[in-house]
C-alpha cells in the first residue's frame, strides 16, 4: 500500500505524480492518493472577490481563515477542479480513479473548531463562525470497498464534523491519520520543494535523514507551510507509521524517488501513545 500527499502549491507538477502513479499500481501496488489545492484556491478567490485570509495561531501555525464563503470556494476548489483534474488524469492513464472528500462516507472525521485564538499586529484575537477542524477519526470503509474493487481513491480535504458540518482540515495531518489507520509502514508527502531545508532560499542544504528521536533539533528548520508537515510527520510516526518521506513534486518520477530516498525522510519505530 502507497499513501502519497501532494501539496497544492505553484510549482507541482501534477502530470508527472499521476504518471508514476499509473506506474506504481501497473506494478500491482494499491495506492490512495491526498492532494491540496492553496493556489488555485487563493487565485479563484482572488477572482471571486474573496481574497484569501491566512492567519497565525498562537503556537505559531499558518492557516486558512475559513468562513462559510470561504468554505464553499475551498470546496469549489478542492473537490471540483483539484480532484477531478487529477482523476481525469490517471483515468487518462488507464487507473481507475474514484474522487473523494474526507467528508464522503464520513473517511475523516473530528471536532469543528468554535473558535481560533490568532496572533494579529502582535495581539491575540478570537475568530468565530470558522469552519476549521483536525481529523481524529478515520472510517476505512468506503475505502477498503473501492481498494478491494480494484479503485485507486483520490482524496481531498474537506473533512467531516461530529455534528455533520463540512470543515477545512490540513490534509498533511489528514494523510498522516489515513496512513496510520491503513498501517502503512512509510507515508510520502510532495511538494514543491526537495524537503526540509536548512535554509529556505538554497535548495542544496537539505537534510536527508532525521532519526525520529532527534526530531526536536530539526523543526526550528521548518518555516511557512512545511511546519504542518512536520506536524504531519509526528503524528504519523506516533501513530506506528515507521517512516515519512519530504519529497519534490517538481522532479520526474516523484514518487519513485521519495520511495528510493530522496528527500528528508523522518524514521524510528516508535510505540503508539
């Protein structure tokens, strides 16, 4: 079983993560494939007169401000361009691909946030009627009906409340939860970078390998978006997953490469909490 992120930033090449992909389950290997979407998302709201709302929490994580519009963009986006570009893709390939929300068949499931306490101009702020939430729970049913079916599943925030609400979820925690409820021994996570990195403007001072027990020296090292990856990678690891692959989406055969090594990959068999 292969457990692939694929970020939704500028830069990823998504022709080349569908082809090898094809190449990976032509093999004979099941695989779920999680993408993103942030920006396309960001320009199609810019277009609908809905710029983009970033925020800071308290512990220092960016995200997406997520009202009801916002929501609905974020679907728009996610679920409907994001996901059926990628399906069509792989269907073009010959890989019989289902899309999917983390909210179909209840797959990612959890708390809706009533509330984010952010760090704004240096002062704290509450938001309210914020549609965010963290995946606690995974329901593999629907997922192991189409695996055993033969489906490649192709799966997109949003997730789904306890209380039935649709909410923006990060997808790298979500992907990370997929692959320890699925216990898979390694989660690959793509994006438009070649992993963490020293230094954010050189590309050549990555780091290759991160003992899990020497985590702690590294996330100073992680800015912007690859801090929920990091975030992501914990978890997993927490969880019983034995290895998290940083990879680039920008590079032929990616996922191939994250599979031979390349990129940071976080390892160390630990027990779940």
């Amino acid at each position: 079983m292969i457990i692939v992120k694929v970020g939704g930033s500028l830069g990823i090449d998504y022709d080349a993560v569908c082809d090898d992909l094809t190449t990976l389950v032509r093999a004979g290997h099941q695989a779920i494939l999680v993408h993103g979407g942030s920006a396309e998302t960001n320009r199609i709201s810019e277009q609908l007169g809905k710029p983009p709302r970033m925020v800071t929490s308290v512990s220092g994580y960016e995200s997406r401000y997520t009202d009801r519009e916002t929501l609905e963009i974020f679907e728009m986006v996610y679920c409907g361009k994001m996901n059926k570009n990628i399906v069509e893709k792989l269907q073009r390939n010959g890989v019989n691909a289902v899309g999917l929300a983390g909210l179909d068949g209840r797959i990612w499931e959890g708390p809706r946030k009533s509330a984010i306490t952010i760090i704004e101009a240096g002062k704290k702020k509450v938001l309210r009627d914020d549609f965010t939430g963290k995946v606690e729970r995974v329901n593999l049913k629907l997922i192991h009906l189409l695996l055993d079916a033969g489906f490649t599943p192709v799966l997109t925030p949003p997730a789904i409340s306890y209380e039935g609400e649709a909410m923006n979820v990060d997808g790298d925690r979500g992907a990370a939860m997929l692959a320890a409820a699925l216990r898979v021994d390694r989660l690959i996570i793509l994006s438009n970078v070649p992993g963490l990195l020293k230094d954010t403007q050189n590309e050549e001072s990555l780091i290759s390998d991160i003992p899990f027990e020497r985590i702690d020296e590294y996330t100073v090292f992680a800015k912007g978006r690859m801090k929920k990856k990091m975030l992501g990678a914990v978890e997993a690891l927490r969880e019983g997953v034995k290895s998290v692959v940083f990879a680039d989406a920008r590079r032929p055969c990616p996922i191939s490469e994250a599979l031979a090594g390349r990129g940071t990959v976080i390892h160390g068999k630990i027990e779940p909490q």
